[in-house]
C-alpha cells in the first residue's frame, strides 16, 4: 500500500494511502473524540465532534469520514476546532435529561467525559422536560431510554450490520428524531435478541442492561436462603483486564471476593460447561450414528438460540438439545447438589455473573424449569459484579486468592475455553475424539478453530476413514451468512458452533465498555493460558463431572440427563407482540 504525509499539529506523519484523517490523528497519538465513529464498519460523519481543520479549507472536516491526503496539514485543537466541538456538545445536552449522577452508565458516560473535558460547567440551551417517549423497561435484558439518545446511530448499525438483527432504527425527523424499535413497539416484542451489543457500544446510557443487582443483594441479606453463585470463563478473563490480574490470578481472587459479597457457595460455569461438552459430544456422534439431524448447531448462546427462533424456525430441531452451561449449573445445583446437601430446593437461589445480557432472557425462559422452579433465580453481567465490588468497598487488589467450592466448582481447561469463540468446538471435538479413539488428541490437533475470523472450518477424520466437517462462527451476522450457505446447501457440516457475540463470550454485551476485536483477542488468549494451565484439560476427565454421571446422572444423554439438562425450543415470528407466538 502506497504511503502519504500529512503532519497532525505540525508533527510529520506516514501513513497509508486511504488511511483518514483520524487515522493519522491516532498515529500522531493526538487523541480526537468521536462519538458515532465505530472501528471497522464504514464512517457516517453523523455526531461530527471528530471535526478538525485542514489547512486551505473553510469548512470544518469530520476526522472519521474525511481520508487524509499527501501533504495535508491537520489541526485539532486551534480555538475554532474547541468552540464548535463545545456548541456541538452544548447541542447534545440541551436534549439530554439531568440524571448523570445515578443512570447506569454514571462515571463511564462518553458524553458526560466529553464535556468534563471540554470544560463544561453548565448548559448553554434547555429545551424543556417535556419527555416524549417513555422509559422501555419490557426487556428482561436491555433497558432503553430514548430521551439519553443521541442520535449517534451507533446501537442500529451494530443491530444491523454486525448482528444482522435490525431491532432499531431511526426514525422521525429533526427534532422528533428517535432510535425506535419498528412500529414503535416495546423492545421486549420485537426480534431484538438481547445480546447487549447496543448496550455496550451506546455512548450515553440511552442503552443499558437490566440490573438485577438488587435482587442479588436482597438474596445475600435473606438468612432463610441458601445462595449460590456461578461465574463464566469470560468474566475472571475480563475482571482480569479491568484490575490488572492474569485471567487465572483473577479467577482465584474472584472466588474469594464472591465469597466476601455473602455468597454461601461459589460455583463454577466452566464444571457445566465440561457437563455440557459430555452431553453435547455425546448427541453430535449419536445424530452423526442415527442419520440426523445435521448439521448439529450448538445451543449455549441465548443470543443465536433467539436469533435461530426469529430467522431460522426450520433449523430449530438442528440446535443442541442440551441447556447451556448456565442454565445446567442452576439445574444440577437445585437437583443433585441439593439431594446430596439435604436441602430444599425452594431454598436455594442461583446467582449467575455473564459476560452477557441475554443470559437474563435465558434465564427468564419458561423452557429452564426442573424442581418446579427456575433453574437460575438472577443474572448479573460482569459490569454490574464490578459496580457491585465497588458498592461494597472491595478492593480486589488486596483480596485473597481462593478456590471454587465442591463439588460444582470443580472444572478443566476444556470448560475455560468455552469463553472465547471456537471454544466450544475444541472442547466437544477434544472429547468427540476420545470417544472414539479412546485416546486424547494433541494440543495443536483443533487449532484451526482459534482465532478471530468470521467463520472457520475443521475436518475430523473419524477412525473408519470417514470425515467430519464443522463450522465455527461468531457474530449474528456473520451467522446469518453462514446459514444461508447451509440452506443453500452450498456447505454441508456435521456439526457448527454459533456465539451471537463477536469474539464469542469475552465479547459479550454486559463486559465492561470500551470493547475491540484487540481487547477481544485478548480476553480469549487469558482463558486459552488457563486451560494451558490446568492439569486437567478434557471434560470427560474431570472428576467431579464423572462422579455426576455414577452417582445420579447415569450416563450422557440418558433419560434423567434428558430431564435435567436438555430442552427444546419454539418458532417466533418475526415483528411485532401480536405476531409474536409464545403466549
Ligand atoms: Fe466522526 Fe461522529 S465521530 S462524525
């Protein structure tokens, strides 16, 4: 690629050709706010606060949509850059309700930092309290304020062009624009799939997740109840990134910090995620023995399992039967766990933490009952464990390392790597091959399913010659693609993995802000050191799951499994409440 020079505040800078103004801002290490800009799809030049001057120009430039030419001479911080960067900002808050100190996202509002930074004291303009749309509270995920908005188009570009969902959308014109679901319908009855990816990329609060914090702190405080919690791979990973801990160092302090939050057992997603590997490993060579059907598409992302509802009802006996890991731990501890404690399973509550948001929808699933109660009472995303942390005073630096309890705590590397795309692939091929070998395969043997591309293929050759092909994929849009491939026929797998989330579960949509595919990366090489690093790497080895299947379970796939662990789904059309058949 050819490469040009532009200077950014009279420092001289090489860049590529077609590279944008921002683009050389950033290599310059100038940093220019932006507000709509999202890394990786085209630039709208919407919010324009990324404006700059360009010597021989009138006009202002927004830095995002604007490709920086040779000898170009950039300014971003002259007196008419800083004035209207503070009117454009003054613009957005005269809109903007006067909650900041108590809405979701006080303290890491991009807005409010924006204004901090500018030196904002006050508003210049008010347009009046007049609130004309309400608060959508309908989604047991998402809450949607519309008045926080600020038209960015942030949240509808991720709904459609990355998650290929299109919930939202813009909608009216000037002053009465609005980021809308269609038909102005609450969110809850639309196709929205509750992955929070709105959520984590919405600048302002306008997008936040349901909290069901306060639920979680009545549990602790309640003496009658009997209270366990379940933590994901993706949130030791993340809590890892946010207090400076390696994802296993993290992991060991977490399980004491649950236990100093009042917690009265700290369990572990990754023993029912080794638990679903069994059973899932099991139903994938059982199908491929049977006939179908095929391709077996994995079922532990709530995301695509309601994506898969909406868009693809004709798959649906395809999906996985087994519950996901979240929703097997809930199961097992109000079952077997209680029958061993001797406690009731009315008692106990299930508190899962989740990388993310749709894990409440899950959670709230009429299909996730066993003992006639819900498998999992609340779910808390990783933002809200650390504002929980912080609520309580707790500094995670200083806290102890410490362990998961037994029996339900106990996990291998196989269930760690569930967190990060393809993990759940590597996992089940790990145990898939030594269900039919008798043998472990080596570390290298399913690494084709690592990484970060959209879609990823392996072949299993199974020990009559025959082959087995699978698909990897991540992001509801590039699910969408790879769908279509497989209905067209034009791909034909035994089995594919879908994560709603792009990156899988450490890109989940209740992770803390500020996600990218490099952060995403990240996360997943954290989980990939852990299962490095544990001495026990495959599910079917993990003791405790083993003592599972003699004790109670019977072995995989049997009919208590069946009752326990498995369940079905059902079609959805796709608009509006009326259309919308689980009533
Ligand atoms: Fe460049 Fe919005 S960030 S126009």
């Amino acid at each position: 690629m050819p490469k040009i020079n532009v200077t950014v505040n009279g420092r001289p800078v090489e860049i590529e050709q077609g590279a944008t103004i921002l683009d050389a801002a950033k290599l310059a290490q100038v940093k220019v706010p932006t507000l709509c800009h999202i890394e990786g799809l085209e630039p709208t030049g919407s919010c324009r606060i990324c404006s700059v001057e360009v010597e021989g120009r009138r006009t202002l430039v927004p830095s995002c949509a604007e490709p920086a030419t040779d000898g170009m001479e950039i300014k971003t911080n002259t007196p008419r850059v800083l004035t209207a960067r503070r009117q454009m900002l003054q613009l957005l808050l005269a809109n903007h309700p006067d909650d900041c100190l108590y809405c979701m996202r006080a303290g890491d509002c991009d807005l409010q930092q924006l204004a901090q930074d500018a030196g904002i004291r006050e508003r210049a303009w008010r347009r009046g309290e007049h609130r004309s749309h309400p608060v959508d509270r309908s989604s047991p995920s998402v809450v949607r304020d519309p008045e926080k908005c600020i038209l960015c188009g942030k949240c509808v570009r991720v709904c459609d062009e990355i998650q290929g969902v299109s919930a939202i959308d813009h909608a009216g014109r000037g002053f009465d624009s609005y980021v809308l679901p269609a038909f102005d319908d609450e969110l809850a009855s639309t196709v929205c799939v509750n992955c929070g990816q709105c959520v984590a990329i919405c600048p302002t609060g306008a997008l936040v997740e349901r909290s069901d914090l306060s639920r979680v702190w009545r549990y602790l405080a309640d003496e009658s109840l009997v209270t366990v919690v379940q933590t994901a791979p993706a949130v030791r990973a993340a809590l890892g990134l946010v207090y400076g801990f390696s994802g296993k160092d993290a992991e060991e302090r977490m399980a004491t910090a649950l236990k100093q939050m009042g917690f009265d057992h700290v369990f572990d997603t990754q023993y029912s995620a080794d638990l679903t590997i069994m059973e899932e490993g099991s139903e994938l060579l059982k199908r491929i023995q049977d006939g179908g059907p095929l391709p077996l598409i994995t079922s532990c992302s709530p995301g695509w399992i309601k994506f898969a509802e909406h868009f693809y009802p004709e798959y649906l006996d395809n999906l996985s039967t087994c519950k996901s890991p979240q929703q097997m731990l809930g199961a097992m501890a109000k079952t077997y766990w209680a029958e061993k404690m001797d406690i009731p399973p009315e008692s106990i509550r299930v508190v899962s933490v989740m990388p993310c948001t749709a894990k409440k929808f899950e959670a709230e699933r009429p299909e996730m009952e066993t003992s006639g109660g819900r498998d999992v009472d609340a779910v808390i995303t990783t933002r809200e464990l650390i504002r929980a942390f912080a609520e309580m005073g707790l500094d995670f630096d200083t806290v102890e390392p410490g362990e998961f309890d037994n029996f339900l705590g106990s996990s291998t590397g196989a269930g760690a790597i569930f967190g990060a795309t393809g993990g759940v692939a590597e996992a089940a091929l790990r145990t898939v091959f030594n269900l039919l070998t008798g043998e472990n395969p080596g570390p290298e043997d399913f690494s084709a399913v690592r990484g970060s591309d959209g879609v990823k293929e392996i072949e299993l050759t199974l020990p009559d010659g025959s082959t087995v092909r699978g698909a990897v994929t991540h992001g509801l849009g590039n699910a969408r693609r790879l769908m279509d491939q497989v209905a067209a026929g034009e791909k034909e797998y035994a089995f594919v993995e879908i994560m709603a989330c792009p990156g899988g579960c450490v890109g989940g949509g209740g992770q803390p802000y500020g996600a990218d595919t490099r952060r995403t990366a990240e996360l997943a090489g954290e989980l990939y050191k852990i299962d490095e690093e544990r001495v026990i790497r495959f599910s079917h080895e993990n003791p405790e799951v083993q003592r599972a299947y003699e004790e109670y379970l019977e072995e995989p796939l049997s009919h208590k499994s069946h009752e326990i662990l498995h369940t079905h789904y059902r079609g959805r059309k796709k608009y509006t409440s009326e259309d919308d058949d689980r009533s």
